[in-house]
C-alpha cells in the first residue's frame, strides 16, 4: 500500500499546482494525475454537473491501484465533495481545509479574502470553514470567472490578466484583507498579476500547494510514505495531450516528459 501512487484530479491544469508541491516534499511518490481537460472549465457549471463530473474523475482514479485521492479542484472540493466523501473508502482530500487553516493562523487584521470560481464561491464553503475554525474572521469573496480561461489559455502575465485581475480584486483591496487565498487551483499561475495590484504585505495562499503539505502530514501519520527515492508520475486527460503537455509544463515548473494519455471515457 505504501509505494501505491496519490490519484490527483482537476477540471485541468490547476491541479499540477499539488502535483509540483508533491513532488518537492515527498520527491518518492508516484503520482496518478487526471486533468478533465475535456469539460474544463467546471466553475461554472450546475451543481449536479459538478457533483457527476467529480463523482467520474473520483471513479477512473479508482480504477488504478492508489492509496490517496487529491480533488486538487476547488470547485470540486467546496461543492461536490461534502456530497462524495461517504460514498467511497479511500481517503479523499480537498483543497480547502489546508487553506483554510492557514489563513485562520497568519491573518493578522482577521480579514480573509476568497477568489474562486462561480461555483466555488456560492457555495460558501471557504468562509463556513474558516469560521468553524475561528469565528472572529471576517471573509470577503469575490468570484473570478474569466481567470480559468486566462490560465488555461497561457495569458496569465498579459496586459488582459491585469485588467480583469483589477476589476476582481479591487473590491477585496478596499476590504482590507491581509491574507487572500487563491480559491481555484489555477490561480497560482496569476500570482505575479495578483500581487502587484494586492500588494506585498498581502499573503496569497495556494490551496493546491497547502493540500499536498496536509497530504504529507497524513500520510506519515497513516505510516503510508513510499519508501521508494524517485516517484513516478502518469498523466492522463479527457482532451489534446499536447495542449496539457505544453502549458502543464508551466504548472509544473518542469517539462512533462513522461508520455500524456488521453481518456475518453466522459460523455462531454
Ligand atoms: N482548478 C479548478 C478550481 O480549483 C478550476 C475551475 C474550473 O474548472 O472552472 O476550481
């Protein structure tokens, strides 16, 4: 069960953003990665669409040996896995616990901001999490849906980005907020963008990076660790191999060049 690889899924790309923090803290696992890249974005879909498109990505995972399951997805982890999380009995892990307890413990003003995606901010999940965890948090949300297909599309440092990124988080800035989690996996590529209009003393947190450290820690508390010195990674996806290959790489912080293979198991 150890040397079993950590199934990773995302509607795309955003979920590389765990896959590339895996893989400097625990550099020997084998990694099974599935980008819906097919269906992206889900952001904006309906809830039952959400639910149907996670329950699918959770089940072609399943079909490899894995010991883990990442939803390295924020729309998947706030709106359809408090409905999936029973109905399996594999550990499945979202992206905003890890968060959402890093944003409680290095808020210093206890304003929290939240960008997501459509769906992800409906649900509210970001800010009933927080609270549970401290209630004297103030969370402000804001929904930004044109960053998916910004990143998606390899325009995250463009004159473009700058200028959505200023409309979305202009209301965040007056808020105050010191700490602002970048709700949606895919938001950590527009990092640059964001903080130059958030500003330096503002701390972006990336729920992708901060699940793979949650996904450490249990891992060592389950005694699951490989003990193998260099994991392995698979890549597969639901569309263009070469499109994933290609601006994966810049999610990655390194060249895809195990091979990418396409699944077409998912009615679009
Ligand atoms: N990475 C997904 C998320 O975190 C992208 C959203 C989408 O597909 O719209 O929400």
């Amino acid at each position: 069960m150890k040397n079993c690889p950590i199934g990773v899924f995302d509607s795309g790309l955003g979920g590389l953003t765990a896959v590339r923090e895996i893989k400097r803290i625990m550099p020997g696992e084998d990694i099974i990665y599935f980008g819906d890249t097919g269906r992206v974005p889900y952001g904006n879909r309906s809830r039952e669409t959400i639910i149907r498109y996670t329950k699918e990505d959770i089940e072609f995972l399943l079909r490899h040996d894995i010991k883990l399951i990442i939803a390295a997805c924020g729309t998947a982890s706030s709106v359809a896995l408090p409905k999936l999380y029973d109905k399996y009995d594999i550990k499945i892990m979202g992206v905003l616990e890890g968060a959402c307890k890093e944003a409680v413990s290095v808020t210093r003003n206890k304003r929290v901001g939240v960008i997501g995606t459509a769906g992800t901010v409906k649900s509210g999940k970001y800010a009933e999490l927080i609270n549970s965890l401290d209630p004297n948090v103030q969370v402000f949300s804001n929904a930004c849906p044109m960053f998916v297909p910004l990143v998606e599309n390899g325009y995250s440092e463009s004159r473009a980005a700058e200028l959505i990124a200023n409309d979305y988080l202009l209301p965040l800035k007056n808020e105050k907020v010191d700490t602002l989690i970048l709700g949606c996996t895919h938001y950590p590529l527009l990092t640059k963008v964001i903080s130059d209009i958030m500003g330096d003393e503002v701390t972006l947190l990336s729920p992708g990076a901060l699940a793979a450290q949650e996904a450490k820690a249990y891992l060592e508390k389950e005694n699951l660790l490989s003990d193998k010195k260099q994991g392995v990674s698979e890549f597969y996806v639901s569309d263009s191999v070469d499109d994933f290959a290609q601006l994966g790489s810049t999610f990655l912080g390194e060249t895809i060049n195990t091979s990418v293979h396409l699944t077409e198991v998912f009615e679009q």
